[in-house]
C-alpha cells in the first residue's frame, strides 16, 4: 500500500530539532469522527422512526433538531469530563511516582532497570541508562508514567476534545433533516423527503468514511464503504422498530 503523504516528512537534523522541539501533537480526529457518525446515525434514527411511525414533517424536524442540541450538547460534555479525567489521573499519577521515589529510591531504581532490561539493554549500557534516568527526578518520573503505568503525558485538550465532537455532530447531524426542511416550505420540490434523508445519510456516512481513510491508511472507499454499511444497518434498525411500533402512535 502507497505510505500516506501525512506520514512523510523531513529528516534533516534541523528539521529534526524542530519537530521535536514543538512537542507531540494529539490529533482530534477519533473525537470528530465520533461525533459525525454519531450525530448522523442518532438522527436519521430519529428521522426513520418517525417517517416509519408515518408523523409529519414538522414531527420530524422537531424531534431531529432536539436530538441535534440535547444528544449532541450531552456527547460533547462526556468527552469533555472523561478527557478531562485523564489530565486529573495523569497528576494524581505523577505525584504518587513523585512520592515511591523519595521514599524508595533504591526500589524505583530496580523498576528503571527491569524496564530497560526488557528493552534489550544489559550490561554496562543498562547500568549507563539507569544513571542518567535516575539522575533527573522529572525524566525518571515520565519514564514510570509512561513505561509502568502505561500513561500518555500528553493528554488532548478537553475543550477541543468537546468541541470537535459537538461540531461534528451537529454538522453531520442535520444532514438527515435537509429534505424535511425542504418538503416542509417546499412541499412541490420535494415529494417524499425520507427518500432524500436516506439518499443524503448514505452520502454523509460514505464522506465521513472516505475522509477518515487517508489518515488510517486505508483506501478511501474501503473507509467509505465501511462507514457507509454500518451507519445504514443501524439506520434500519431505528426505521423498523419505528415502523413496528406506529400503531401507538
């Protein structure tokens, strides 16, 4: 498979130290491709069971658009506290490695040089590591993190970690509601607008998949059709019980 353009860059020394001098950088694209599935699924969920339930248009656009802010405002705060939850865990982490060293320094030690010993180093190079691991408490404390724990020490921002998730979501989200807005001001332009929510979600599922595919090194409708399957599968599944339960209506 041909290597993404994004995973190719510069190795000259200078651009090296520049690279690395800027730090890691956390990418917010698992948060917005969460929200843009999300929010397209959960509202076309919201679409197909009320056109299966066979309510109005108006039904539809009130039901979808309160989806759109309540589900979506309710996704983007989760995220928000759960990466927020990290940052917390992470310097609740650190303080306790801070405390182990200060009060055993010897035993923390002898965790640095199992750790590298499963790294492969042995020897004199193993004793050289630990020296100069041990010998800066803030770079011993971010190797235990990391290497004991298994902790990144670069969590993602909570505000964009929300906000990515509340956008895409609501962007995507009231893709499925497009035709009704149109049928209802318009009702001669569009006849049946279901068929176009359908038509509209399953072009918005194939986008989201196709866009997701380059950076996951995947051939963009591969992703596209992935997205696409199991987005309408799910889409079914609400117009069905939606369908299964009109007569309560």
């Amino acid at each position: 498979m041909r290597k993404s353009s994004l995973y190719q860059h510069s190795h000259n020394p200078q651009d090296i130290a520049e690279r690395l001098a800027q730090g890691p950088r956390y990418s917010y694209l698992r948060d917005f491709i969460y929200g843009a599935i999300d929010g397209t699924i959960t509202t076309f969920a919201v679409v197909a069971g009320v056109a299966g339930a066979h309510l109005s248009s108006k039904v539809v656009i009130v039901l979808g658009m309160a989806n759109l802010i309540a589900d979506g405002f309710s996704m983007a705060i989760s995220n928000f506290f759960g990466t927020r939850s990290e940052r917390e865990q992470l310097d609740m982490a650190r303080k306790i490695e801070h405390e182990h060293i200060k009060n055993d320094p010897e035993g923390e030690k002898e965790e640095i040089r199992q750790i590298f010993a499963k790294k492969g180093f042995s020897g004199k190079n193993l004793d050289s590591a630990v020296d100069v691991i041990t010998s800066d408490i803030e770079r011993w404390v971010s190797i235990m993190l990391q290497d004991e724990i298994g902790m990144k020490l670069h969590p993602a921002s909570p505000w964009r970690a929300g906000l990515s998730t509340f956008t895409a979501f609501a962007l995507a989200g009231a893709v499925p509601l497009i035709s009704y807005i149109i049928n209802l001001f318009s009702p001669q332009f569009i006849g049946e607008p279901f068929i176009g929510s359908a038509i509209l979600t399953g072009i918005t599922f194939f986008m989201i998949g196709s866009l997701k595919g380059p950076f996951v090194l995947k051939s963009w409708w591969q992703s596209g059709l992935e997205t696409f399957c199991a987005g309408m599968a799910a889409s079914l599944i609400a117009y069905y019980i939606g369908y299964s339960l009109r007569s309560l209506v």
